[in-house]
C-alpha cells in the first residue's frame, strides 16, 4: 500500500480568479491546426535535433525533421503536412533560441508511412517500448522535457530501480492539462503506466494525484485494474517535484545532487504516460500536447493543440485576453516563465499559458526582516535569505557552500516573504553564475 507522507516546507498558494476552478470542469478541445507552424529542434534536454529537410520539400504528418543528435536528445517530427518554407532561428518561451522548421499546412494531414507500419500490438519487448519512445521523441511533458527513452533504459544502472514514480500532482497553481488527461484519457495513460513498468523492470507503480482531483484519482483507480497504485496526496505545492513526489510515495529520500534513480525510482508524467501509449500502440509521434489557458483570459480551457503552433493561437482558442493583464506566463503561476510576446510557439513543454492583472505587478522590495518564513517554507531546507545575501555581494562561492545548487527554483520563499524579496530569482542568478564560474 503507498502511504502519503508530508514532505517539510511548502505553500498553498493562493489563486487569483479561482485559478484551477475555471479550467478543472472543461474538457480537452481540440484545436484546428494553423496554417503555418514553426517548430524548434530543441525542446527537450540535453542536445538540440539536427534540421534534415530543405525549404521546397513537401512532408508528411510525423515524419521526421529533426534527427536526435548524442546520447540525451529526441528527433522532433512534422505536427502538420504540408510544405517546408523556411529553415532558421526563433525563439523559445525560455528566452533561448533555437533552429526551427517552418512547415506551411496543406491542411491534408497526410500521415507519414512510418507511422501506421510502426505500431505494436500485443505483448511487447522492453527493447520495443524503449526504442518506439525513442523513435517517436517523447519527451517528459511535466516541464524539463528529459527525454522519456532514457529514463526507461535502466539497463545500465546498478542497482536497478524498483519502483517507477508516475506524477499526477499537478500542483502549479491554474494548470489542470494533466486533470483533464487523467479524467479524459486514463485508460491510454493506465498503458503507458504498464509499458513503462515493462520498459524499466520496475517491481511495482504509485500514480501520486493530489486530493483537490477526486474524479482524476477516481478515473484513474477505474483503470488501474489492480496494475499499479493510485494514492491521493494532499494538496500542497511542490508535491509535483521529484523528491518530494518520490518521499511522499514511498518514503525515501533523493540525495542532493543525485538523480531518482539513486533512490530506486524512475519518474514519468502522465502526460508523457499518455504519449507513451500512443508511440507504442499507434505508433504516433509527440506531435501535440494539452495546454491550459487561464488567469485573464475570455475562455479558459484545455486545448490539444500542435506542437509549433502559437501561443497566439491559444489566445484565439480563450477568445482573446481580459482587461487589464500585465504579465503573460508559459508554464505555472509559480514557475513558469514571464514572455514578451504571444509570437513563440508551443513546445513539447509547454505546459500552460497564464495570464495575470493586478496579480502580475512585480512588488517593490523592502529590507529582510529576518522571520524566517522563506527557511520554513523552503522543501529542500535552505536558508534562502543567506544565500541571496550571498549573491547580491556577487560573492557566488558563497552562494554555492550555502547550498544554492540544491535550490529547486519553486518559488516558495519569494512567494512567502513579506519583504518582496526576489528570493528565488537572485537565488537562480547565482546558480547560473556558479556554472558559468565552474564553482
């Protein structure tokens, strides 16, 4: 039996306009594909596709456009059909840039032929499952986009995880793409859950749901089939980090700089479950995802949409943003990233689209009134005010021994602090200063 546990530190953030309230209710729309997409080679860690059309060429639905390049990579695949009118840079939601194909729809949605010859049926090999979720470019959609084969592949590792760690969470405020993937798909992600466990030899499953998604948790118990567990966890933010996900299922700890596995695990999305079942059974490559549109928006909702597609797109699907927004965020309310124009397109990673109002307006600081809220509230146990003591000196060494390469960026202590410190952001600067400085 999995047991929820209380992880130390944490928040319940408060969500303006009732936040999930709006989206949790409404269905998956799926959205018309644009006329024009313009797809990034890089959205997944480690390192970018490699461009293998031309402008001229005619592609197919899924075919590939992007060759993986190196050990962690995933191939990136055409999300519509149609003809390729541009090879060159845009810019990712991140701030990046990044290589990408423009592909001009034809609005046939021809499938490529690979991807009706690649679908499995019937009892798979581990091998299989890894190298469809390899071929197909799944990647992680829950936010880092690490891609999904190798995680599976455990071959490798000694020991060998047990457990495979499936998150539900959902625990950034506004979002609920996954809500409604866990209501609406469950039996696809139920497969996936089943593929993964045979891909990575894993004993036993836990899919962690938070306790604010009864009819998720509901669903998903429905077509577990007795297959894995399904535990409902209190709703407490970042119960959707690994560590803690992985603490509260099961109660062991991920060592400060160690991946899952160091504690026997191996964590997926439902999402990327989801897309692993498709890969597998249809042989369908990651060519859409569900995005939530919320805050200040005409419509809120949960859309299908292609990947390369816009965010502009999406403020069409809510038809068109209220009065008033200030700040437009790709991802959560707590972690995602403040975009200046509407123009990006949407990544295998991008999860949500938020807009805010008043809520938005960055507060002016004031002096550290040493209460201690940010340590509190802290998951990983740091002590935040030190380390942006620390980094507002420019001293980074410093920063780094009081442990700012463990902070997760959650947010938590800039969310609690009284003083408006930017707590997390300095803390983040730091961090990327320390790499630059090999520190």
């Amino acid at each position: 039996m999995g047991i929820s546990r209380i992880f130390g530190g944490g928040v319940h953030p408060v969500e303006a306009g009732k936040g999930k309230d709006s989206t949790k209710s409404n269905g998956i729309i799926d959205l018309t594909p644009p006329a024009k997409v313009t797809i990034p080679m890089s959205m997944h860690a480690g390192a970018p596709a490699t461009v293998c059309v031309q402008v001229g060429q005619e592609v197919k639905l899924g075919q590939v456009i992007g060759e993986a390049k190196g050990a962690i990579s995933a191939p990136v695949h055409a999300s519509v059909s149609g003809k390729v009118v541009a090879v060159g840079k845009c810019m990712l939601p991140s701030g990046r840039e990044a290589d990408a194909v423009t592909i001009e729809n034809d609005f046939k949605d021809e499938w490529d032929p690979s991807v009706e010859a690649s679908a499995l049926t019937g009892n798979v090999s581990a091998e299989q499952i890894i190298e469809a979720a390899r071929s197909k470019g799944i990647v992680g959609m829950g936010g880092a986009g690490f891609p999904t084969a190798v995680k599976l592949d455990t071959s490798k590792l000694d020991p060998k995880p047990d457990v495979l760690v499936v998150n539900g969470s959902e625990c950034e405020p506004y979002l609920t793409s996954d809500h409604r993937i866990m209501v609406e798909c469950a039996d696809r992600v139920a497969e996936g859950i089943v593929l993964a466990l045979k891909a990575t030899g894993c004993q036993k499953a836990f899919v962690g749901i938070e306790d604010n998604k009864p009819d998720a948790v509901e669903a998903m118990k429905k077509a577990a089939q007795g297959r894995f567990e399904v535990v409902a966890l209190p709703a407490r933010y970042p119960q959707g980090f690994e560590k803690m996900l992985i603490y509260s299922l099961t109660g062991r700890k991920v060592p400060n700089g160690a991946l899952p596995s160091a504690a026997g695990c191996v964590v997926l999305n439902v999402g990327t479950c989801e897309a692993l079942c498709r890969a597998v059974r249809e042989g369908r490559p990651l060519i859409d995802r569900v995005v939530t549109v919320a805050g200040h928006v005409n419509k809120p909702g949960n859309f299908r949409i292609r990947i390369g597609a816009t965010a502009l797109d999406l403020e069409d699907a809510a038809e068109g943003f209220g009065e008033g927004v200030t700040k437009i965020i790709v991802g959560g309310g707590m972690m995602g990233n403040a975009i200046p124009s509407i123009n990006l397109p949407v990544t295998k990673n991008f999860g949500g689209l938020v807009t805010l109002a008043e809520e938005g307006h960055v507060p002016e600081e004031s002096a550290c009134i040493r209460c201690g809220r940010c340590v509190r509230a802290c998951p990983m146990k740091l002590m935040p005010t030190r380390i942006d003591a620390y980094a507002r000196h420019r001293d980074w060494a410093g920063a780094v021994a009081a442990g700012a390469k463990n902070c997760m960026e959650c947010g938590c202590c800039t969310y609690v602090c009284p003083a408006k410190r930017q707590l997390t952001q300095s803390i983040r600067m730091a961090k990327a200063l320390a790499r630059i400085k090999k520190l």
